[in-house]
C-alpha cells in the first residue's frame, strides 16, 4: 500500500491485518479480501463479501482472479473474515482461480474475534484457537494513521460519512440551495448567449473552488450549495475535475466528502462522482464505492459515474486513473468540440455523367 508520500510496508500477517482496513477505508466483515502485490503499480484490495449461494464461489473467484491477473500483479495475499466454512470454501476457490491465472499465492488466513488462522497450515503450525493479534501496536497501523489514513468500524458507517444531512441541516442545505439556483437563474437572464453563462459559471465555480482548498475551515452551506449547482453544467464539472490533485489526499477528502454532506440530491451526482474519483486515486477504494452509490442515488444513469465504476471494475491501478489533462487542453477539447464542421460536399465527377431519360408517370 503506497503513495507519494508514505510506504506503508506489509512484513507479518499482524502487518497484512493491520492494512486491509486502511486499504478498504472500513473494518470488513463476513468478507473476503484479496491484496495483489509485487507488480509495477501500487498494491491492490479486491473485496468481496462472503456469497449466501456457494454456487456463486467459481464465478466470484474468476472475477477477482481475472483482475488481479490482468493488473499484473504476480503474487497476493487472501484474508477472509469470519466463521471457518465459508471463508475456507471461498479462499480455496479464489487460490486455485489465482494459481490457475500464474498468480503466486504467498498466505491464505482466516481472521476473526481478534484470531487469525493460516489455511495454508497443514500440521500444528497454529493453535486451535488461532493466533492473538493486536493491529493498533504495529508500525504500520501507526505509520497508516501518521499519513492521515481513517479505517471506520463497518461499511454501514463509511456510507453514513457521505450521507446527506436530516432534519434542521437538511432545512439549512435546501434553502442555501434554493438561493444558489436564483442566483444562476438571473445569471441567465443577464448572459446574451449560453456560451458566456457557461464562461461565467465555470469563472465562478473555479475561485470558488480554489478559495476552498485554500482555506482552513469546512465550506458553508452557501459555498457548497453554489458549487453543487454549478456543477450541473458539465462543463463546469470537467474544469472542476481537472484541478483534482493527489497533493494533499487528506485535506481534498476532508472538502470533497463536506462538500457532498451538504449537496441537494438534486445535485449531488457531480460532487459525489468527483469524490469517488478523487478517493479511488488516492487508494481509498471503499470511499470510492460507497461515494459512487451516493451518485448514483442521485442520478442512475450519470455517465462520470458509471465510468469510474466500471474504471474500479476492471481493477485498474489507481495510478492509472488519474486524469493527464491539463485546464488548457480541457479548453482546447471544448472548442474543437463546439466548432461547426463544413458542410459535406458531393465529390465532383471525373467524367460527365451518363444522361439518363425519365418516363413520364403514368
């Protein structure tokens, strides 16, 4: 587990347990965890939860399999979490999809109650009653939490740290929301083309957004209100996407995920869409997802959205993801998109063409 900034280095398994919930942004439960490392990118998470139906276990162990391998990563790690049967069932099928696909499997565990078991132990290697662990005491849990990486309880309480506010907030939020839309309204009215509406709100948007990241307080209702709606224009989207940095991940969380607790469902598939990318290439993959449901909730069919789904899909590395465009060559796409083609022209004959006759119709 990498970044620019920090190493976060995997020696034991209490090292491997320790990283799954900073790689996942959650504790997981009921589930079972693949990390794929020693490849040419940054180490990878594939989870999946442990399936009701064992007639799912080939499918679901090809799946991840497929995207470990495609990744090139050429070893991983399996830890599964919770009662013996299910998670051995899983495991096993996943290590014989991984070995099948030239993966190398260096560990296969069961972790639970504060226990791990190795399922590769096949004589009295570790007790019955598995082996204590306690992840809080080691370097690189301390190391995770010294680069700003949070691990919460469950998933239950990483989606609820992107849901929308209730009660008074929710109030609060509509109204900053209501005001954001008038505003934009009489921007209209005062535009002579959609073109210079477009230009005035991505101006707008872009400061407003700069002044944000450049602060050291949480964005109001009324700042956050106004980019959300903003955003609505995709134009102003994509200015907005392509200032996302890996700089500083913790800071860009921090706005990002503020920023959406304060979006109108209306409006809350951009800002929602642009954490999930935001979160995926800094290597939070679980803010990525559940951020992704939040999008979707807004807006089923929002195409940034389904990209950045399919994008975590395939396993790319996050790396890879990362947009590579500059505001300047976002413009140029814009113009050369907007610029009316001429019009076809018929091709000019080499030679006179035949002169047919017509019938008259009867």
């Amino acid at each position: 587990m990498t970044n620019e900034t920090t190493r976060l280095v995997i020696r034991t398994p209490d090292d491997a347990i320790a990283a799954v919930p900073y790689l996942l942004g959650f504790h997981p439960v009921d589930s079972l965890v693949v990390l794929g490392f020693d490849g040419p990118e940054n180490t990878c998470a594939v989870r999946v939860d442990l399936p009701p139906d064992p007639s799912c276990v080939p499918h679901m162990a090809e799946q991840i399999a497929v995207v470990v391998a495609r990744n090139h990563f050429r070893s991983a790690l399996i830890v599964g979490y919770g009662p013996s049967a299910p998670v051995t069932a899983v495991a096993s099928a996943v290590w014989e999809a991984l070995a099948s696909a030239g993966v190398r499997i260096v560990e296969a565990m069961r972790v639970a109650d504060d226990r791990w078991w190795s399922l590769t132990c096949l004589d009295e290697c570790c007790p019955p009653e598995g082996r204590p662990f306690d992840t809080s005491t080691t370097e690189l849990a301390a190391n995770a939490a010294y680069a700003g990486h949070a691990a919460l309880p469950d998933r239950d309480d990483l989606r609820r740290s992107v849901e929308p506010p209730t009660g008074k907030a929710q109030s609060a939020v509509r109204r900053a929301t209501l005001e954001a839309e008038a505003r934009v309204h009489r921007w209209a009215a005062e535009e002579p083309t959609s073109e210079a509406l477009t230009a005035r709100m991505s101006k707008e948007a872009v400061g407003l957004f700069e002044a944000l990241r450049a602060s050291d307080h949480p964005p109001t209702d009324a700042d956050a209100a106004m980019l959300t709606v903003l955003m609505t224009d995709l134009r102003v989207r994509d200015e907005i996407w392509v200032r996302l940095t890996q700089d500083d991940p913790k800071r860009d969380l921090a706005l990002w995920r503020a920023i959406l607790r304060r979006a109108d469902t209306r409006h809350a598939a951009a800002p929602a869409a642009l954490l999930a990318f935001l979160a995926y290439t800094t290597g939070d993959g679980g803010l990525a997802n559940v951020a992704l449901d939040r999008a979707e909730e807004a807006d089923p069919h929002y195409s940034m959205a389904a990209l950045i789904r399919a994008i975590i899909a395939l396993g790319v590395p996050p790396k890879k993801a990362r947009l590579k465009i500059t505001p300047e060559e976002l413009s140029t796409l814009y113009k050369a998109r907007d610029t009316p083609r001429p019009p076809a022209t018929a091709p000019q004959p080499t030679e006179p063409p035949t002169p047919t006759t017509h019938s008259p119709p009867p």
